[in-house]
C-alpha cells in the first residue's frame, strides 16, 4: 500500500500545453523561395531594359520582323542564342537581349551568353547578368555591357572559368 502512496504523491501529468515542435521546412520548399526571391532580383533589374516577357509576346514582336517569328525564336533557343527559363508555367525571356527596333540580338549580349550558356543554366546566366559583379567595379554586367561590353565578356569569361574548375 505503501508503494502506491509513493507513486500517486509523486505523479505528475503530461503537460498538455506544450507546443509541438516547429515543422521542418522541405527542401523542395526552401529551393522555391529562394527562387521566387532570385527571380524579384532579375525581375528588378531588368525592368529598366524592358523586363521578362513570354515567349509570345516575344513572337508578337517578331511578327512585324519576319514571316516565321515562332519558328525563328525556337531556333534561337534552341542554339542558346536567347536566354530563356521557365516561370509559373510559361516561358519566358528577358528583352535586355533584343534591339527592340529590329528585334534582332544586341551582339555584345549575345556574345557574352555564349560565354556562359556552356557551363551556366539560362536562368544561371540570367542571374549572373542581374547580380553586381566585382570584376565590373560593383556594376551589374547588365548595365556595363552597353558602356563596355569587352569587360563584360570577360567578367563571363572570368566566371566560366570558375565555374569550371
């Protein structure tokens, strides 16, 4: 009997109002805020050139260009001479790329994506155009490809190189 009295005195409940422990968040969770935060950056930065469009605003464009315009864009993607990614479904581009009177590629960009496309993915590369760079004195290889785009090139050359190693 006395065994029980220990036991019943020294009873404690379960504290019911404890909280749960905090869910872990998914990776796959994480890597979707980091891209929706990656995407505002280069949304922001390349909305004084024009911004990201879809592709069929981009052949809507090219229509008043050429008589193929959707074939003409696919085999510019195709051969990576555009940068192109996918966003909520739908591709997409930014205009930074294009002379918006032709809507022929600006030959500085186009040369610099072809420095970085082999080891970047286009949404790498488009990044890369978005993000201050050091060997561009803190400029955005955005903004310095129109004062100097030799610079621009090899800050991608630098990059590919660093990539690659």
């Amino acid at each position: 009997m006395r065994d029980y009295e220990i036991r019943s005195s020294s009873y404690v409940p379960f504290p019911f109002t404890m909280r749960p422990p905090p869910a872990r968040t998914s990776a796959p969770a994480l890597l979707h805020g980091v891209e929706v935060l990656q995407y505002r950056q280069m949304e922001r930065a390349f909305r004084a050139n024009g911004g990201i469009v879809s592709s069929d605003e981009i052949v809507s464009l090219l229509l008043q260009h050429t008589e193929q315009p959707i074939s003409q864009l696919a085999h510019w993607i195709v051969d990576h001479d555009v940068l192109s990614f996918p966003w909520q479904g739908h591709t997409v581009l930014p205009l930074f790329q294009f002379d918006l009177q032709t809507m022929k590629l600006r030959p500085p960009v186009n040369a610099v994506v072809h420095e970085l496309v082999p080891t970047l993915s286009d949404w790498e590369a488009c990044l890369w155009f978005a993000t201050p760079n050091a060997w561009l004195a803190d400029a955005t290889p955005l903004d310095a490809v129109a004062r100097d785009a030799l610079a621009v090139l090899d800050a991608a050359r630098g990059e590919r190189y660093l990539v690659r190693s």
